[in-house]
C-alpha cells in the first residue's frame, strides 16, 4: 500500500481547521494535497455545479472540490452542525457532506461534529477510517493540537500589536473562509493596507469569551461562528476606528446578523457584499470614501 493521499479543499473550514489537519495527516504519514488559492478558473468550475442559491463561498469551493477529485485517495469534507444549542452553524456546513456527494463521485473523510460528537471524536473517526491504530491517531491528534495552538497564540498576539499601532485601525468582521480566500478576501485587504490602514481580522481574535460577549448585542443569536465575530466587537470597540462587515452573497445569516449590529454599534461601519463580480473598482471607491470619513472625523484615535 502506498503513501495515501488527503485532499484538503481550500475553502469552507479550511482557514479554521488547516493548522491541525494538516499537522494530524501528515504524523500518520499521509501525504497533504491541498487545492490552490481560488482563482477565476476554480470560480467558474464551482459555479457550474452550484445553484443561485447556493452563497460565493460554496460555491467557489465546489470549484476547489472539482481541482482535487481526481488528484488523491480521499478528500476531507466536513460536516459541522453545532456546538451547542446556542452555537449552531449555516444548513450550508450540516449539506456539506451530502451536496459534495451528490455532485461528485469522490472518497470521503468525513469530518463529523454535533453537539454529541466531539473534535476529538471526529479526528478518531477519520484516523480509523484510513485504517490507522488508536495509539498513532491518539499521538496525532495531540500533535495537531500543539501546532494548532502554537500558530493560533501568534496570530492573536500579532493582531493585539495591530491595535496598538498608530494607524487607523479597521476590524475586518467577516468568516474566515472570506476574510482569507485570495481571490475575494486578500484583495480588499490590500487596498486598506496601501491606504495606509492596520487591518485586524475578527476570526483572529474569536473565542469561547467572545462568543459569550456577543450576548451584549444580542442574546438571541444561536450561530456560533457569527456570535464569535460579533463578540470581539464589543470586546475591542475602543480600540478600533472603523468596521467593515465583509459578506459572500446571498449569506442569509450575515444579512442578519450585520443588520442587526450596524444598528446597534456607535462606531463608523461600512457592509460590503462580495458577489461573482471581477471588479473591485466600485468596491475601491467604497473603501477609499470611508477611509476619508475616519480620517477626518473625532474617531480618529489621537496617540
């Protein structure tokens, strides 16, 4: 038998889970495809096999799942309902599983977590079905979480010195598999750096406290990943000059949820929402009009 090959689609859970998937294969001696960043061309291959209803962000990783299909043995597609019952996840996450097995004619590793199935639980489960001993999985998986956690207490450590910085300072509020995708999430931040901007991203500093937080904006939100976002809101609200709601149309729970808050905070907000769109000028001119208002409105922090 030779080394097995695990497909890691770059989208979805991919920003959120990479460090210790990765980390967990590669100590059981498999081998790591991961798909590359989105471009145009993965764009349009999950375009044509999505729906209109379907949100950007699934759609563009129907594309990554079409680039790895027929490129490894088995390919990590997870299926996340909730945490709790007052941390659920989009019906997006729960279909994963079954939309990417009615369109494609792929080997599974199902990732599976519920409130009764635990993290550990799943990275067991995926270790024993590519035929691995309980000893090495276990070993594995404590891996993973070391690296995990290593890599997870420098982002946070390096977004804490962007608030420190005399920059304006933008909290980019949005879901990881947004925020950093190459092809609709690196771009927006590179036009806010080049505007001289410190760009803070939300699902950086997001935690079981900030999730708890978000009850101060709304205690009757049940979406775990939107109440992590929201909570570092008013976590670090006056540390920050401006926010930027970033969305994958047509997200039902962000047209929510940003409503809601953009209602309720006191600080300058903008909410963009990303479509299939190649143009990023109207988009530009957007953030160059806020950056105006931060500039030169009393938000502008005087260190």
């Amino acid at each position: 038998m030779g080394q097995l090959k695990i497909g890691i689609p770059r989208g979805i859970h991919y920003y959120e889970f990479k460090d210790k998937w990765v980390s967990f294969f590669e100590y059981l001696g498999c081998k790591v495809i991961i798909s590359p960043p989105t471009n145009k061309q993965i764009m349009d291959d999950g375009i044509k096999y999505s729906n209109d209803e379907m949100c950007l962000s699934l759609k563009m990783y129907l594309g990554h799942i079409n680039y790895l299909k027929d490129k490894c043995d088995y390919i990590v597609i997870p299926r996340i309902d909730m945490y709790d019952i007052k941390n659920q996840t989009c019906t997006n996450f729960l279909a994963l599983y079954d939309i990417v097995n009615n369109l494609f004619d792929v080997n599974i590793l199902n990732y599976n977590i519920d409130c009764k199935q635990t993290e550990e639980k799943g990275f067991y489960k995926m270790g024993r079905q590519l035929g691995y001993n309980i000893f090495k999985i276990k070993k594995a998986y404590e891996h993973a979480l070391k690296v995990s956690e290593k890599i997870s207490n420098e982002r946070y450590n390096n977004s804490l010195k962007k608030l420190k910085n005399k920059k304006i300072r933008i909290l980019l509020v949005s879901h990881s598999y947004v925020i950093h995708d190459q092809y609709i999430g690196t771009p927006i931040v590179k036009i806010l750096n080049n505007m001289g901007a410190d760009v803070i991203y939300s699902d950086e500093l997001a935690n079981e406290f900030t999730n708890k937080l978000s009850d101060k904006l709304s205690n009757t939100l049940y979406w775990k990943y939107s109440r992590d976002n929201i909570g570092v809101i008013e976590m670090y609200k006056k540390k920050i000059d401006g926010i930027i709601f970033l969305t994958s149309f047509p997200c039902g729970l962000d047209s929510l949820v940003n409503e809601l808050v953009i209602r309720k905070i006191k600080i300058p907000c903008i909410n963009i929402v990303l479509d299939d769109l190649d143009a990023l000028a109207g988009i530009e001119t957007r953030l160059e009009s806020f950056m105006d208002i931060l500039e030169g409105s009393l938000w502008k922090r005087k260190n």
